[in-house]
C-alpha cells in the first residue's frame, strides 16, 4: 500500500488523535503504537471489503483499544485492570455508539497531551521533534534518521530514550486545567514551529528543504485549529506556515540553488495558500490579541500581498517587527527589523543597529551574511567578503554554502 493511497491517507489523518486516545487508555506510548499498528492492519482487511467506515478514527480507536487488551491478556499483565472488557464486539453494531462518545473535547485534551508529551523540557529540540514525528505523525525510524542525517540505528537509540524520559507526562493522565491547557497549547505550537523550519530550512546536509516535513506541521496545525477554532495563536501558526510555505517553488531554481526572495519568481508562488493564509491572519488580529506567531504571519503576508519585489511594503513591516520585537524580543528579530530598517532608511543605519546584536549573533549564520549584504550595498566589498567567509565556518546547508561562494564570486577580487 503506497503513501498516497486512500487508505493510507485515512491511517495519516486519524493518527494523531487515535494514537492520543491509545496513550491515554494504555499509559505507555510503545503499546499504544502496537495497537494502532494491529488497528490499521485490521482495517485493511475490513474497509476493502465493507467500505471506510463514517468516523475512520473512532473505528480505529474501538480496534486498537481492543487489539491492545488482547495483547495484555496474552501477556498476562495487568489483567484486573482490564476485567470484565469484551473485545469480541461486533463492530458494525458499536460503531455508531462508540464515535458518537468520543466528543471533540476528549480529542483536544489527548492530542494535547500527547504532543506536550513530547515537549518535555529535559528534551533536546532534536530529540522533541524526532519523538513527535515518530509517535504523532507516524514517521518510520529510517524517515527521521535522514531527516536528520542520522543512522538510522543511532536515531532508533535517541528516540527510545526520548520516550523513557518523557514516559511521566503519559502517566498524568487527568484532564489538564484552562491554565494547563493554555500552557500546553503554547509548547505545542512553538514545537509545531520548529518542525515546519526544519523542513523549510533544514541545518546542513544535501536536502536545504524538506518538504514532508513543512507539510506534517501544517497538517497538524490544522488539526490544532479544529481542536481549538476559536485561538488567534492557532490562527497565527497555520497562517504563518502556509504563507512560507506557499513560496517553496521558488525558493530554489532548477540546479537547486537558494533564490532570494527578492529575485523570486513570484508566479511561482501558490495563491491559494497565500490567500488563506491571509483570511486566517485578519481573523486573528481581528480577535485583538496579537501574538508571536500573528504578527510573523502579518509580515509573511506583506511579502506576499506585493506582486513584484519592489511593491513590498517595507515601512510596514518594520513596524510590524517592532511590535514583534514587544512580544518577542530577540536579537535575531531585531536583525529581522534591521533588514527593514536597511530598505527604508539604508544600509549604514542599518548596519549601525546591528552594533547592539554582533555579540549575541556571532554564531548566527545569517547574521553575517546579512551585514555581508549591507556592507555591499554600502560599497565595502571588502568587509563583505570577510562576513561572508565567516558565515562559511558556521555550518551551512550545501544550498547555503552554494549560494555564500556564488555571492563570494560576485565581489570584486
């Protein structure tokens, strides 16, 4: 059966909640994987011949619940926990019953805590993002392994011990308070965020776009804003990630080297993305609560609004990343405003705010190719040339590194 089937996209789209309710039943991840495994197993043989049934995920849930008892009483363990459960039902005559319990709040508290659950703060980001991909989006040991140029073996490790420490959150298994839930809900959509950058700007290696990766984190931000409709946070994310993400075409040109966004091919761009994006960014700000993920959504939209590069309303977004730089202060998105900063005022003021964030950016790749940019546009090639040759020694992509020497060439020896 291939990635694309009918099938396939079912098991893909009830997972995460289905694997959230399983850890919730089970209180171990590794069995509830089993048994959603065993579930989807199941429905193959069943669906093929009966059809999908009307709530695939209650279907799967029902049989992997089941499957997963069978497995304990085979086991002999935990056997009076589980008395008196008969798992010879008759799924067509449950069904019905069955999906109409499973309400949508019992989905937003288990997904939630499923994927804060891999959000445990002992965690690397790494090791949080390769357990999400694995127990959330149902990614295979060898997928991570490459997506993060990593033996597959050695991946296999990181995640086992990934889930052993994070094996607590599981055992908590009351429904989280409003104040619990609100700080769930901000952990999970900032590492829904690192894992959409890790495929649009995947840290070294062959691959400087990874787009199954962008696509699993829109996917589940929307599942996010089916749990949550009502969250300008939610709104913000998905927004934020489809605007981006909308771009990826042109984002690098046949030989597969880096474009720059002022030199993209902007037909290239997918509207329909953009144009949701942009409906979800106003519904947001509309809620007057402007966050994080809003106002980068906000300025994503503004690159996208403008049909030519020098349409780009410039002013506004440095405005735009001053009122980030209120809610999220950071030196990288005041480097951020300063690009701003270097279109609307020029490249020597810019160049002097970048005095107050040299130390704390010093490892930051962009940040010298950045002032390297500046520095061209204020004549010193040569100064160009060293903050180029630094960004060289900070770990580039191979797209990256491509794109530094093409720029490198282009200086005058």
């Amino acid at each position: 059966m291939t990635k694309s089937s009918p099938l396939t996209r079912h098991f893909v789209s009830a997972r995460p909640r289905a694997m959230a309710a399983l850890t919730r039943y089970f209180r171990t991840v590794d069995l509830a994987e089993d048994a959603y495994q065993e579930a989807c197993m199941r429905a193959v043989k069943s669906w093929s011949k009966q059809g999908v049934p009307k709530d695939p995920t209650a279907w799967l849930i029902l049989v992997g619940r089941n499957a997963g008892i069978d497995a304990l009483r085979r086991r002999e363990t935990e056997r009076a926990a589980f008395e008196g459960l008969e798992t010879g039902q008759n799924l067509d005559d449950v069904e019905a019953d069955y999906a109409d319990a499973i309400d949508t709040s019992d989905y937003r508290d288990d997904v939630l805590r499923l994927l804060f659950m891999c959000c445990h703060d002992e965690l690397t980001v790494q090791d949080q993002l390769a357990l999400a991909l694995k127990v959330v989006v149902g990614f295979s040991v060898e997928e991570i392994a490459r997506a993060f140029l990593a033996k597959p073996k050695s991946m296999e490790q990181r995640i086992t011990r990934a889930k052993k420490k994070a094996a607590a959150v599981v055992a908590a298994l009351e429904t989280p308070s409003l104040h619990e839930r609100s700080q769930r809900l901000n952990a999970v959509l900032v590492m829904l965020y690192l894992m959409f950058n890790e495929g649009y700007t995947s840290h070294g290696g062959g691959d400087h776009i990874r787009h199954s990766l962008c696509l699993e984190a829109i996917r589940l931000a929307r599942l996010l804003l089916q749990l949550f409709p009502a969250q300008p946070e939610v709104m913000g994310l998905l927004a934020l990630c489809l605007l981006h993400n909308a771009r990826r075409s042109a984002r690098q040109d046949v030989a597969e080297t880096l474009v720059p966004l002022d030199e993209q091919d902007r037909s290239l761009w997918d509207r329909s993305a953009i144009a949701e994006g942009q409906v979800l960014v106003e519904k947001a700000l509309r809620r007057g609560r402007p966050g994080a993920f809003q106002i980068q959504a906000a300025i994503a939209a503004v690159h996208c609004a403008a049909s030519r590069a020098e349409e780009t309303d410039w002013a506004e977004i440095e405005r735009l990343y001053r009122a980030l730089e209120q809610v999220q202060p950071s030196p990288v998105v005041s480097l951020n405003r300063l690009v701003a900063v270097s279109k609307v005022q020029g490249a020597v003021e810019a160049l002097q705010g970048t005095e107050m964030i040299a130390e704390a950016l010093q490892g930051y790749l962009y940040f010298h190719t950045t002032c390297a940019a500046f520095y061209v546009e204020t004549g010193d090639e040569g100064a160009a040339r060293e903050a180029y040759e630094k960004a060289l020694t900070l770990g580039p992509s191979d797209a990256e590194r491509a794109y530094i020497e093409g720029r490198l060439s282009a200086l005058k020896k």
